[in-house]
C-alpha cells in the first residue's frame, strides 16, 4: 500500500534566533500550514479515499489565509501555497499471455480432413498447450498421410520437421524413409534429419548411424559440424560439436572404446583436444598407467598452451593419481602460482604438523579480502601466472 506524498516544508526563519523572532515564527507557521493542508486534501491517496467513501465524511473546507489574525507586530507574509503534487506515472499491468483455446469439435475434423501441413503444425502446438493426447495422436497419424506419394525431398523433410515438433520422431523416421537421396547436399540435410529424429526419439543406434554417414569415413571431419541440442527460453540454441555428440551416443550404447577412440582422432588444438583427451582416459578403464600417463601429459600440455588453468588442475590431480607419477609434485609447485590455497591444502592435509599445512588453514579460515577504492574484487590470480610455462606447469 503507497503512502501519500507529504510537501517539505522549508521554515523562513532559523529557531536559533532572538525571541522576537518568535511571534513572526508563529504567524508564518499559520500561514504555511494552512496553504500546505490544501493539497494534502485534494491529493490524497487512493486508498484513504476507499476509507473515507463508506463513511460518507466529507474533508472540512480549508480556512482561508485571510481569515487568520495575525498577532501583533507580526510580518504577514503572502501564503505559500506548494506546487501541486504530480500524479504517479501510472504503469501498465503486464498483460497476461492469451489462454489457448480449444479447437471446436466440427472445425478439427475439418482440420484432420483438408489441413495442410503448415495448418497442422499449427495445431499441434495448440493441441500440445492443451495437453490433449487423444487429438494430438490424431494430428500425428494425420501428418504421416497428409503429403502424397511420392514426396520430394523438400517434402519429406518439412514432413520429418513437423512431426518432430508434433512429438512423433519414430513417425519422423519413417517418413525419411520414403526417401533416399544421393550424395551432395540433399544427403547430408537428409542425414542431419535423421539424426534429430533418432535423437528426439532416443535411439542412440540410428543417431550414431547417420552421424557416421555423415561422415564420410571421415570422423575427424565431425568435429567442425555443430548440432543443435537445445532452444533456451531467450531463443538461442545450445549447439556441440557432431564428434563429441557421435561419441556419447557411442558410449551410451556401451561401445567405451569406439567413443574414446573417436575422441583421440580430433585434432582441434587447445582446450579442445585436452578436454576430449581427458574424456577418453575416462573410458578407457584398462589402459596401462604409462599409457595413461602419455595421454594426460599430451593434454596437459595442451591445457597449459591454451591458458584453461583449472583444466589443468584436473589433469594433474588425474595424474597424481597413478602410481609413481609426478604429478602430485609438480601440482603441489603449481597451486601457489595459481593462488590455489585449497588445492594446495587436500594434497599437504596428511601432515598436519607442517607448518605450510597451518598457513593454508589460516588463509582458507580467513575472510575474503576486502573491496578496492573502486569497489572491485581483488584478482583472482596472482601475476605470476602469466608466465607459466606450457609443457612443465
């Protein structure tokens, strides 16, 4: 509930004046009061308002400043009467989204009669809104005979596209099938819809096929080809790269070594590559330690050239997992220059006695930093880091 806007009211005189000044004090307070209770009663808020109209009590009349005597040897001064109160800018309620209406019975058997694909569309994200199954099965099995044989390729795909949308992508994958384009362009849209298709419908076997037509004997080549996985609220969509995709459909249907194998066949330097080296040490769970150990020195190298520290972090904690690895040595000479007090702490904690050990406790214990003069956060790495050597961090 608002409150109402009351005026400030300046005094014209100091109250750490001489005495006489108060009998002018009291005139002028008259004076001031009288002109200000004008349009505190006129703009009243509008919930005083919805108080006082049941009572039927109308405000009192405001006395004129004429009507005031003022006391003796008092300065009259002309009534000051405030600037009126401007009325608050009044915002616009949002308006609520339009309620889907039902499509009536006569009109949507029409629909499922004469509809045409883009009418059907339409439909079926008004059914979906809905949450009408029964109809939305109708509109599914309509859309598989509502193109003629045979379909063009153009056809079949805005086909595939809409029964997608429509919740069908099994429909989908037989609606592709109808046909089968040569190679060029037309193959590869045609792929790339199957592969949508198989992945709404979670069958990772005819997703990891079309990717692997799709490539051409070529799987490297995957890795500049992005798929679009998601749609955010703002409408952008999350894409990944088609080898990375390829590979999780290949390891969620248990082939770890084909996907670590796909993995280790990109050659995007970087970040990239370090990332996909770490994700097949992962899977391959019977790799020797040496092995192991060559590939994560591989991406480490490639983690550090690329400036991704907390990759690199990763990698070495990996590696100072193996047996007789150094890694845990050149992790413990790496935390300090990458002002990691934590990690330098769960690699000393077996020897509370240090004194290292009871310096890292009291900087993890301690409070955050305070702000600069400009209200930023001191850095979060040290300058040093900057000159870190790639291949030996």
């Amino acid at each position: 509930m608002g409150r109402a806007q009351y005026a400030t009211i300046t005094l014209p005189f100091s109250l750490t004046e001489a005495p006489t000044v108060a009998k002018r004090l009291t005139a002028a307070l008259q004076v001031l009061l009288v002109g200000a209770a004008i349009p505190l009663l006129v703009a009243r808020p509008v919930w005083a308002q919805t108080l006082a109209e049941p009572l039927r009590q109308s405000p009192p009349a405001p006395l004129a400043p004429a009507q005031i005597a003022p006391a003796p040897g008092a300065v009259v001064l002309a009534p000051v009467v405030p600037a009126p109160v401007a009325p608050a800018p009044v915002v616009p309620a949002a308006v609520a989204p339009a309620a889907v209406a039902p499509i009536e019975a006569a009109a949507f058997a029409a629909l499922l009669r004469t509809g045409t694909l883009a009418e059907l569309d339409v439909a079926c994200a008004q059914v979906m809104a809905l949450e009408d199954r029964p109809r939305l099965r109708q509109l599914q099995q309509r859309l598989l005979e509502v193109e003629p044989f045979p379909q063009s390729l153009d056809e079949v795909l805005a086909n595939a596209d809409v029964l997608i949308r429509c919740r069908a992508p099994q429909a989908a994958l037989s609606v592709l099938n109808r046909y089968g384009p040569a190679a060029g362009p037309g193959r590869v849209q045609w792929l790339l819809m199957q592969w949508r298709a198989a992945n709404s419908a979670l069958d990772h076997r005819r997703a990891a096929l079309a990717l692997e037509r799709l490539s051409a004997n070529q799987p490297a080549s995957l890795a500049a080809q992005t798929l679009p996985l998601q749609r955010r609220p703002d409408g952008t969509v999350v894409t990944r790269p088609a080898l990375d995709v390829l590979a999780g459909h290949l390891e969620s249907r248990g082939f770890q070594q084909s996907a670590a194998a796909l993995l280790l066949t990109a050659a995007t330097p970087g970040r990239p590559r370090a990332e996909r080296m770490q994700q097949a040490v992962a899977l391959l769970k019977d790799l020797p330690p040496e092995q192991r150990e060559e590939l994560l020195e591989t991406a480490l190298n490639e983690a550090a050239a690329a400036g991704a520290w907390g990759l690199v972090t990763e990698l070495l904690e990996a590696q100072a997992a193996l047996p007789g690895s150094r890694g845990r040595e050149r992790l413990l000479r790496l935390s300090p220059r990458l002002d990691d007090a934590y990690g330098e702490w769960r690699l000393r904690r077996w020897n509370p006695a240090d004194p290292r050990v009871q310096e890292l406790e009291r900087q993890l214990r301690a409070p955050d930093p305070p702000l600069d003069s400009r209200g930023a956060s001191p850095a979060l790495l040290p300058p040093s880091r900057q000159g870190l050597p790639a291949a030996t961090p």
